[in-house]
C-alpha cells in the first residue's frame, strides 16, 4: 500500500512539473477537466445575457469580438481528446467568428418573461465541445432594444473567469466607482494565524479531517423538495428578477450591526434566501418537508458556496478592468479556479433576527475554513483519476448538496459595447446532477440581482423563489 502511495506521489508530482513547464499547454487543466468529463449532456455552460438600450450591430460586434479575442486560445478552439483520454485545445483549423456570433430578430416588445424564455430556450440546447465551446447571439426586440446571450462551456472559464472575458470586450463609463459587495473569496476563508504555531497546525489539521468527512464520509442529503432525482433530466427553467438597489441592502447590514456581530452584505443575502426556501417549500414543497419546518425541524439541506480561489492584486473593479486591458485577457483571469464551502441552510428558523443571527455565526466559520483549498486540491486530483473512478467519487460528492450558490461582483458602474449602454447583466450556470438549483448574486451598477436555473422538476417556476426573497428583503427593511 505505501509503495503504491508513492508511486501515485511521483506520478503527481512529475505531472505538475511537467505542466508548469508548459509542455502540456494546450491541455486542459486538472480542475477543467473535470468539469469537461462530467458535462456528458453538453449543456454545462455559464451563460450570460446582457441588455442594451439600443440595437447593437451584428457586423461590428463580429469584428470587435475577432479583434478582442482572437489570440486567445480557448476562443479559437475546440476540444479533441488524446489517445489517453486527455482533453486538449485543437486550433489547427481556421475558426469562424460569424458562425459564432449569430442573431434573430423577435417580433415583440422585449420584457422580464421574454428574456426569460428566450434564456430558458437558450439553455437547453446542448453545444458539443468538439464543434463550439462558446457563442453569442443576438436578440434584436420590437422595442429597440437588444438581448446579448452569451454562452461559454464551464471548461473554459468558471463564473469570475466569464465576467473578465465580458470585461475585455466592454468599455468602462467614466463613472466614479463606488464601495464593492463583499463576498466569500479565498483570501477571505483563509484560517486565522494563531500566535501560536502548535495550535495553528491542529487547528488546520481539524478542519482538513471535518472537510474529508463532510465530502466523502457523511450521509448524503435525504430527499425533499429542492432536490433533484432524475441526474438526467435536461429541461431547465430560470428566472431573472428585478433588481433591489445594492444601498438597501448595505443599510439592512449596517442597522442590524452591533458592536458584538457585524452583519455583512453576504450575511443579508444568504438570510434572506433561506428565508424565502423556506416560504417556497411550506407553500409548494412536499408534505413531510412542510411538516417538518411547521414543527422547527430542520430539513439539513446544504448550499455549496464557490469561492473563488484566485491571487488578487486590485482594489476594484475599475482596476482589474485596466489591468485586463493593459496585460490582455491572460490564463490567470480563465480556467476553473475556485473552491467549495458546504452552508447549511437555517431553514428551521421562522424569526428573521435569529435566522440572520445564525448566519452571521456560520459564515464567520467558514470564513476560518481550509475548504476552498482542499476542494480545489480534490478537484484537481479528481482530473487524473480513471472515468468509471471519477464519476463514482464526482457522485458521491455531489449527493452530500442539492443548491449551489454564487455570488458574482460586477462592475459598480456602467459598462458599454462599442457605445451601446448595457442595462441588465445576468449570469446563470445549469443544474448538474442532484443540484437541481443554481442561485447566482449579482451586483452591477450598484443593483443586486438574483439569477435562478432549476430542473423543472424541482422548480417550475422560480420566480417563485424570487419574489419571496424580495419580500424579505422589505421585511427586514422593516424591523
């Protein structure tokens, strides 16, 4: 057993020294592979849509995206895989960015449930790696207005990585910019450094060994409202509500602050959505779900949290929008590089403050987690592990969460495409597996918006979910 133990050690260890050397530099990364082979339905994509106040030209947009982006690898490729199994970027065709960038035009007044359907149509139409990783299309309303839906295969780029990719393409308002979001980043769940060095060792030891358990040794989550059954199924529905000014919710945070907790934006957030799942499934859940949560019970169902792993080295938004532009789009802002915090959802709880009091404690904890890392560690082991291994361990990580949640902090100021103002940016990831809801944040232009795609079978209609966050929203404003 040892002698095996080592000889995978070398074989690792060769393999990252060989990778760095850039040997394999057409080569998909560990992480990203993963996500490659377990997108078997080819829909497993970050998608963006973002509104223009006017109706933005196809053929320049074409030459502005060629220009932009035509030297980076990923956007002139596709996928092939090697004779071990490997996924890699073939470019060694001529690429054509006009099949890529396409457009239609709609016959009707561009509004909230247009743009709904016109991403839920989006979404379910599969886009094999091998022939598209990524496209545009351009949705053109009777209004004047238009609908930019952008897709990239989640092999690519991960949701920071999308959002620096629209950032490269855009052009910044000159606009002052304003106080960011916070949110769970690497260099926020990093532990605390103990003076002492003993403890700090135990203390990363401890939860080394509470993360393994909860990935691989705990009990999968029981069956309930929100969780997927079918790891099939392919019929997606979304939602993308109205916006709730970003200053509102930083004044529900600052009120309800005190000198023993500080309340974040974060805090309010994740709150105000477990209050509003737990509004969804007393009133359209299962009826011993909704026995359970009646009599305080709670249902143990858990969010996994992505937190993006990467070394920052700007202050703002405007900053890293000028470094993308002055450096170029560079494989440091692309790739999957995020890791995983397991948040229970206090589901249980019928009193606001106590829910938010909760929140505030468990968030604090996980913002002293060695989870993120250890995730990505396991996600980039997970790259080199044979199929049928991979998809037993990928599976059985996955049965311990039924939400993901992400949290995607934009531009505090408006950006724009050749001069066409942009209005609304949305992000949604697709459902995979037994997570049978995405929930994505996001914040641009000082508005917060909340962005769901389900499994129809588990939401048929999320707008549910959002309505009910927007009144706890104005609940909390209240007290």
């Amino acid at each position: 057993m040892f002698t095996i133990f080592i000889a995978i050690a070398i074989v690792l260890i060769t393999t990252i020294v060989i990778w760095r050397a850039g040997w394999f530099s057409h080569h998909l990364s560990p992480s990203s592979a993963v996500l490659f082979r377990m997108d078997s339905n080819h829909t497993y994509h970050i998608t963006a849509s973002l509104i223009f106040d006017s109706l933005l030209p196809r053929d320049k947009l074409i030459h502005h995206v060629r220009k932009k982006l035509n030297h980076i690898l990923p956007f002139r490729s596709v996928i092939k895989t090697t004779w071990y199994g490997w996924p890699y970027y073939d470019d060694s065709n001529k690429f054509d960015f006009e099949s890529h960038i396409t457009s239609v035009h709609i016959d009707r007044p561009l509004s909230e449930a247009c743009a709904n359907q016109v991403v839920e149509q989006e979404m379910n139409k599969a886009m094999h790696p091998s022939s598209q990783l990524w496209k545009m299309k351009l949705h053109y309303f009777s209004n004047n207005k238009t609908l930019l839906l952008f897709r990239l295969n989640h092999c690519v780029a991960d949701g920071v990585g999308s959002a620096c990719t629209l950032l490269h393409i855009c052009e910044a308002c000159d606009e002052p910019e304003h106080d960011q979001t916070t949110t769970l980043t690497a260099k926020q769940t990093q532990p605390t450094s103990s003076k002492n060095p003993i403890l700090t060792f135990f203390e990363i030891l401890f939860s080394t060994i509470k993360t393994i358990c909860l990935l691989f040794v705990s009990m999968p989550e029981p069956n309930h409202t929100l969780r997927a059954s079918d790891n099939k199924e392919q019929n997606y529905k979304v939602c993308m509500g109205s916006s709730v000014p970003l200053e509102n919710i930083k004044n529900i945070s600052r009120r309800l602050s005190s000198n023993q907790q500080r309340v974040t934006v974060n805090d309010v957030i994740i709150s105000a959505l477990s209050a509003s799942l737990r509004k969804y499934i007393l009133e359209h859940g299962k009826r011993v779900d909704k026995h359970k949560l009646s009599n305080g019970v709670n249902l143990d169902i858990s969010a996994l949290v992505l937190a993006d792993t990467r070394d920052h080295s700007f202050r703002n938004m405007r900053e890293l929008m000028n470094k993308i532009k002055k450096e170029g789009l560079k494989e440091e802002f692309l790739g999957n590089n995020f890791g995983t915090l397991m948040l229970e959802m206090p589901l249980s709880f019928s009193n606001e403050l106590q829910r938010l009091e909760w929140t505030v404690k468990e968030t604090n904890t996980l913002k002293k987690s060695v989870m993120p890392i250890l995730t990505k560690c396991v996600s980039f082991v997970f790259g080199f592990i044979p199929t049928p291994i991979f998809r037993f361990c990928f599976w059985t990580v996955a049965d311990r969460t039924s939400i993901a949640l992400s949290n995607v902090v934009g531009p505090q100021f408006r950006i724009h495409i050749l001069g066409h103002m942009i209005e609304q940016v949305n992000f949604m990831v697709a459902p995979i597996g037994s997570m049978g809801t995405i929930i994505s944040v996001l914040s641009y232009n000082q508005q917060v918006k909340l962005c769901i795609s389900s499994y129809q079978s588990v939401l048929p209609d999320p707008s549910l979910i959002v309505d009910y966050f927007h009144n706890t929203l104005s609940e909390l404003e209240s007290l």
